[in-house]
C-alpha cells in the first residue's frame, strides 16, 4: 500500500480545522459585575414597580413597597397613594409632606425597582430586581454573564407576548438605561443562542476531520 501526500487544498484545510480546534480551547473572558448608579428623579413609576423607601432613624417607616395594578402604593400612616402621572421626585415630596405630620424635618430617600426575568443563554436565568437606570448589559451581567453559546447582538425584550430585538451593534443602545429604552416592570430579557456555537463548530470539524480520513483512504487505493 503506497501512501500519498495531502494535496495543497488539502493542507489548506486540515490547517483550518487546526486553528478553529485552537479557538475552542480558548473560551472568550467572563463578564465583568455591573456598576449600579443611582435612581434618577425623572423616573416616571408605574404599576408593578417597586420602591425602595428609606426615612432616616425611622426604620418602621423604612422598606420597600410595590405599586400595585391599580397604581397605587400603601404606605403606613399616609395609606394610599395614587402614582399615575408621578415621578420619584414627586412621590419623595409627597411622602415628605405626610410624614412631616409625626416628624421634625423628616429625612428620606426614594428609589425605584422594578422586577424583570432574565432567560435564555445566561449562567443564571431568573427574576431580578433591578434599577431601571442600569443598562441591559448590566442586567444580563447580573444574571451571571451571557453563556458559552450566548449572543449579545440578538437580545430580545418580551412584553405582554409582543418581541423587540435589541442589537449592541446599533450605534448608541450599549451605553442607554432600561429606562431610556422603554423597559419595564414585568418584561423579560431574553439572551438568544448563537447562530453557529462552539459546539456546532466541533461537530462541523469532526465532520471534515471524517471526510478527509475517508478522502485519503480512498486515494490510497
């Protein structure tokens, strides 16, 4: 039995089965945790929401309270409070201005939370709560990083059966708040495969490593 060499393509291929075999066993970097900011005042609360409420050495007053479906928040001696139309800097002076009924100057700070589901291609797909002034980025971060097959350029926001596509690739949407996106209480962040992962790749080369073997065994006959 006489055996050939591989012919020049021949070469040329089993060279790129090499380098992608070299690509696999180098996995890309993980994620790095988000950097929370702070609420902004212009956030405009909605039902479903919630709130963080913090008074100064009153801890009874102290927690967090979610806007029920009817947009309204129950706080303890004010009761309820009706949230349509406003802002966190708006519901701050009004939980002020009661408060100041029972306490001297009181001192609070407001923040708003909403719960969003993270799902698909992450390491821990779940229910956030999450400050609509991180970005998506970050909530994906928050879930853990986006997993081998994980693809940030087809993100999808799922709302009530309806499905936006969110791609990083478009100039601007990176570095744009969940709330400057339009996303809220409720949605769901769903992280889509990749069109052709690792895993694919392995079985694409084991395929041609296949092919070649036969080509060759074929040629030496």
């Amino acid at each position: 039995m006489r055996v050939r060499h591989l012919s020049a393509p021949m070469q040329r291929l089993a060279g790129l089965c090499a380098l992608l075999l070299l690509f696999r066993a180098h996995p890309a970097p993980a994620q790095q945790p988000p950097v929370v900011t702070a609420a902004t005042n212009s956030y405009a609360l909605r039902p479903g929401d919630i709130v963080r409420i913090e008074v100064w050495g009153q801890q009874a007053y102290s927690g967090q309270f979610q806007v029920d479906e009817r947009g309204i928040l129950q706080y303890p001696v004010i009761g309820e409070i009706t949230i349509t139309n406003l802002t966190v800097a708006d519901l701050r002076d009004r939980l002020r201005e009661g408060l100041e009924a029972i306490f001297n100057r009181p001192f609070l700070t407001v923040t708003p939370l909403f719960r969003m589901a993270v799902l698909g291609e992450v390491a821990r797909p779940g229910l956030y709560t999450v400050d609509p002034t991180l970005s998506v980025l970050d909530i994906v971060a928050m879930a853990g990083g986006t997993s081998r097959n994980g693809d940030l350029n087809r993100i999808r926001l799922l709302r009530a059966g309806a499905e936006e596509r969110l791609s990083f690739q478009r100039e601007g949407l990176q570095g744009r708040t969940l709330q400057e996106i339009g996303v809220r209480s409720g949605d769901q962040i769903l992280v889509a495969r990749r069109w052709l992962t690792r895993d694919d790749l392995v079985i694409v080369l084991q395929a041609v490593q296949i092919a070649v073997s036969v080509l060759i065994l074929t040629r030496t006959f």
